[in-house]
C-alpha cells in the first residue's frame, strides 16, 4: 500500500511540510515530523522539503492484458419508464469520444416495462442497447443493479463506462469500480481522450474547487466516471439511425438491501429541471430573509438555489447548492440575489440565456457575467420586484 515515510536522519524540523499540507496531517514531535491519520497522499510535502527527508512510496502497478477491452458504455438511467437527461447528455459525449477511438457507443439500460426506450437511445447516438427488461428490476437497488452491470462488463469488456452523478449514479458506480478494482473519477465537468495514450482525460475539481484535476486509468478497465447534470449538450436526436437492441436475460443477484417503500420528492421543481432559479448567497443577510428570494421563484414559476457559503452556514440544504461543488444548473434566467460570484460558483452555471445579479458591492465578480446587474440592497429591491411582478400578473 503507497504510504509517506519521514527520514528522521534527514528531518530537521524545519516546518516547511507542516505549511505545505493542506490537510493539517502533519505536526512536529520532539523536532521531527510526525504524520498524522489526515494524510491524503496528495504528495505536497514532498516536493516542500528541500532536504529530502520525506518518501513517497508507491504502489507497483499491476499490469493486466488491456486488448480485450473496446467499446464506450452509457448507463441510460430511467425512472418510471422516462429516460433522464444526464443519459442523452452522455450518449452525445460517447460519441464525440468515439470518434477519437474509433470504437461504438452502447447504451445499457435496466428496469421493467422500459422496451420503447431502446429506440430513443438509438436516436440519441447509441449503436447499441443492452436491455434487460424484468420484474425484478422494476426498482433500483444499487447492488442488484451493479451485480447485473459488473456481470455485464466482465463477459463484453467494454473500454469506457460513463454514469451520470445523480443519487442512483453515485451509489451504482463504485460499487461496480470496486467490484472490479478499477479506478472510478466522480463528478467530472470535462471528459477527452488524450492523442498519444488514447486514455480517457476525466476533469474534476479538487481541494474545494480550487485547482482542475485530469486523472486517467491506464491500468485498469473499464475507465469509470460519473458526470454531472447538464456540464454535456445532448444531442439531437435521429430517429433514422439505426442500431442494435440485445435483449439479455439474467437472474438477480441476492441484495442486501430491502426496499420497502418509495418515497418520491415533494419539494416540487428541482434544479435539475428549472427553467427560472433565483439563487440567493451571503449578501441576503440572514436565514430568515430567504424567504423573499423564495417567494420572487414562486412567483416566477422557478426553483430556489444558493452558493455554497449559505450551504455552509446551514441557511440550506446542500441539495439545492450551484457551483462546483454543487450542481451544474442551466436554467433559461439565472438571478443571483447577494452572490459575490467566485470561479467555484460560475463553474457550476452552464449555457444559461440570461443572468440578472443583484448585489452591493459594484466590483463583484458576478457582474462581470451577468447581462442585467442591479447594485443596491438585494432585501430592499426583491420586494419591489415582487410587487410589480403580481400587479403584471393581475393586469
């Protein structure tokens, strides 16, 4: 197992890797550095000390024969017989990365009574569908569905496995990468294939969306990753094209888990889906005076969402957060009511029509993005807002 070691010959206790960790996983002990059970093994003390007194030492990568393995999987996720957006969205990147490899696109969708979907995967760029249609498969439970997915992927060897990052997507896809010990990057915002290796480049934000990863899996397969809502365009679909339907049959795996009762989202429109959100940061104040930008998305038919600092500071629910860290939303309007408009904030704003911002400060960076911007108190002006959008309504 890869683990960093302290050269307590070499250490002088000079503190340089204590600054260097952006974990806090180092202290000094008696002037030599200690690590603590924080370590990441991110790696940034070692290139920190200019005495070499710390040693990364890495796993040797085990090499297994990778030929056998062609082909991009989407997982076509679906819920009561309706395909979710994140699986057009995919299919459309799998087959712009399929270009580049010159291998097909396959679809594997699970579920009972979902047949008529095979056709609409085929318009949106599969070449083909894996189908397995069964009662047992009516309702998702993340170990049924990956023993049947890994159950899959073992007998057809697929290259690349693309999942969207939903609640389902991030429960199914490492149980599969670790069912079949291969790596799994969650959350990307950018898919490619390099030009020289031919390995998948799968883009994430790291260290609270401070810096971009690329992380690739060149000794495993299938590379793995899950991919936010809305970051891909779908593409439009082709109800001409033409492709393969393999109905497959299996019996279910034993689950662990037991489903008793489904229980559906009452919040009503989601983020996901908004056509209008009104977003609200720190610069609304307080807690309590949410409920005016609430009430401005009522009004407007729209969906409530915030920054991270309001997440943070426990005014919202992590679920309706926008940004890097958050959701990836695009909307037709976005109004973002006292956002400052950080790059981990703007990262999560995709393709949207028209951004309207209110806030204090004139040198905010959301002005910068924005096609309207108002600068005065967000708590004086929603009101009005309010008001001349119900007297509309009314006339």
């Amino acid at each position: 197992m890869a683990s960093i070691d302290i050269i307590k010959d070499k250490c002088v206790g000079c503190k340089r890797c204590v600054g260097a960790c952006p974990f806090g996983a180092i202290e000094i002990a008696e002037k030599k550095a200690v690590i603590n059970d924080a370590c990441t093994l991110c790696g940034s003390c070692v290139e920190s000390c200019k005495f070499n007194a710390i040693n990364f030492v890495r796993d040797q990568a085990v090499k297994h024969d990778l030929s056998g393995y062609k082909g991009i999987w989407v997982f076509a996720e679906q819920r009561y017989g309706k395909l979710k957006t994140v699986s057009m969205e995919l299919l459309g990147k799998a087959r712009e990365l399929s270009a580049a490899l010159n291998t097909s696109v396959t679809a594997v969708l699970l579920g009972h009574g979902i047949v008529h979907l095979a056709d609409s995967l085929i318009a949106h760029g599969a070449d083909e569908v894996l189908l397995m249609d069964e009662e047992w498969l009516n309702d998702f439970n993340d170990h049924i569905y990956g023993e049947a997915i890994i159950d899959l992927i073992s007998e057809y060897k697929p290259e690349i496995f693309l999942v969207g990052a939903t609640s389902k997507g991030r429960s199914l896809a490492p149980h599969i990468s670790s069912a079949l010990k291969t790596g799994l990057t969650a959350d990307c915002t950018a898919l490619g294939i390099d030009g020289e290796s031919k390995l998948l480049v799968q883009t994430r934000p790291a260290f609270g969306g401070n810096l971009m990863a690329e992380i690739i899996c060149p000794n495993n397969r299938p590379q793995m990753a899950t991919v936010r809502h809305k970051v891909f365009k779908p593409s439009e679909p082709d109800y001409n094209r033409k492709g393969k339907i393999m109905k497959i049959s299996k019996q279910p795996a034993e689950g662990l888990v037991k489903l008793i009762k489904t229980l559906d989202n009452a919040e009503g429109l989601t983020l996901s889906d908004a056509e209008i959100i009104v977003s609200v940061g720190r610069g609304m104040g307080s807690a309590k005076n949410i409920r005016i930008a609430k009430e401005l998305a009522d009004v407007l038919g729209g969906a409530l969402g915030s920054s991270r600092p309001v997440v943070d500071m426990g005014w919202m629910p992590y679920s309706q957060q926008v940004g890097q860290t958050g959701k990836t939303v695009a909307p037709k309007i976005y109004i973002a009511c006292g956002i400052s408009g950080a790059i981990q904030h703007l990262a999560g704003l995709a393709d949207i029509d028209t951004i309207i911002a209110i806030n204090q400060d004139p040198d905010a960076p959301i002005f910068k993005v924005a096609d309207y911007g108002i600068v005065g108190d967000v708590n004086e002006i929603l009101p009005a807002v309010i008001e001349k959008l119900k007297e509309a309504k009314i006339t």
